[in-house]
C-alpha cells in the first residue's frame, strides 16, 4: 500500500528566508507526486507535479519540489518566503499503473507559517 | 473559466438525517472524485468517477454513503442516517484523465456537521 510521510506538523519561516516542507513517500515502483495548498476554509489548490525528467520541478508562486529517488522524498522548496505563503501545504502520491485507475494518497498535511 | 463549485458550502443536520452533497465539475473533465478530510488530516478518498460509472468507490465508509454522476457531469454524494462521526470536509475534484499524471482540480468543499 502506498502512503505519504509529512514529518513536521508546522514549519515556522522569517519572511525572505528559504524554506522547506519535507515529504517522503512509500509506494511500488516510480510514482506520480503532487504538492497542493490549502488556505483557509478554501479547497486544494494545485502546486507542482513530478511526472518524468527532471528531479527539480518548478511550480506556481515560486516553488519548486525535488524529486530523490534513493530517499523516496520530494521535499518543497521556496527561496524567499512571503507572508502569504502561509498556509497549509499537502503532498501527494499517485504509483503507475500498468493500466487503469490508481488512487491519489495525501499527507496529513504541514502547517506553514511565514513571521513578517 | 469556471472551477469546481460544491454546494452547500456549508450544511447542519442532526442524527440520523439524510443529506445530499454536489458537485459541478470543471466543463469537459470526465474524471470525477470524492474526499473526505477530517480536521487536522488529508483528503482521503472515497469515490472514483469515469464518466457516468463509479470506476472505483472502495473508500465508501460504508453502505450508509452512496454517490451517483446520472449525466457523467454533476455528482451528488448521499448519506443515509446521518452520525456525528461523518463530520467533516467533503471535497470534490475533477480531471482529464491521463494515465495518472492529470491533475485534480479541487472545489472548495462542503463543511458537514452531524449534530
């Protein structure tokens, strides 16, 4: 079965500082990774993908996520943080699937919060 | 244009009440889905739609929650005999399926209390 590690509950950043939101992932073979964002009583807002290519992948609002095969990790990235980054950020797993529908697992999310 | 739009946005009931939930896809994507997200967790899955047909409902808690997609574009998600513990964040999201690398469009979800 596939699941998504998110270890730190909060991520607390200066603003214009880098930060980053950690997630490893477990699941056969090489899979799909999401990351979306979840502001206030707002539903999930797409981020980033991996799909193929390369491992860094550049998304919306100045992230980036990078893909580590050996550590089955795809931690988020953002070189200067803004206080409106803050937000509730969920990463996700999808496997490959020789066919067919293959189910998208969540992390329990990380609570970012950017201190002005 | 238009995103996925889910309503009520917010919706009270008491034990043991029936409730309907709705969603209206992103035009054109014929891969619909449900979630449930509990406080303080992720989505968590619960039905898969390929058009009209349930493809996968494997995450239905059970046989008191039931989804229907008649016209393979709105989605009612339906609860019988409503219990507290079906409090929670009901989302729906939409796609154009691609071999598992579509996207999943989020609606801003239905806020369910079971009082």
């Amino acid at each position: 079965a596939q699941s998504v590690a998110q270890p730190e509950d909060q991520v607390n950043v200066a603003e214009g500082n880098p930060l980053t939101v950690k997630c490893t992932y477990s699941v056969s073979g090489n899979p799909y990774l999401f990351w979306y964002v979840q502001y206030p009583n707002r539903g999930l807002q797409f981020l980033l993908k991996y799909i193929t290519g390369d491992n860094l992948v550049k998304g919306s609002y100045g992230f980036e996520a990078e893909f580590n095969k050996s550590q089955t990790s795809f931690h988020l990235k953002k070189p200067s943080a803004l206080v409106s980054d803050s937000a509730l950020y969920f990463c996700a797993v999808r496997p490959r699937g020789s066919g067919g529908y293959q189910k998208v697992t969540f992390g329990t999310g990380t609570k970012l919060q950017v201190i002005p | 244009g238009a995103g996925v739009s889910q309503t009520p946005s917010n919706k009270v009931t008491e034990k043991g009440k029936y409730v309907e939930l709705r969603c209206d896809p992103i035009s054109g994507h014929t891969a619909l889905y449900w979630y449930r997200q509990s406080l303080g967790q992720g989505p968590e899955f619960l039905i898969y739609f390929q058009g009209t047909g349930a493809a996968d409902d494997s995450g239905l808690p059970n046989d008191r929650f039931f989804a229907v997609r008649p016209e393979g574009s709105v989605s009612t998600l339906k609860i019988q005999r409503t219990e507290r513990g079906d409090s929670a964040v009901y989302l729906c999201a939409s796609s154009v399926p691609y071999g598992g690398q579509d996207t999943q469009y989020f609606g801003p979800g239905t806020r369910l209390t079971v009082l």
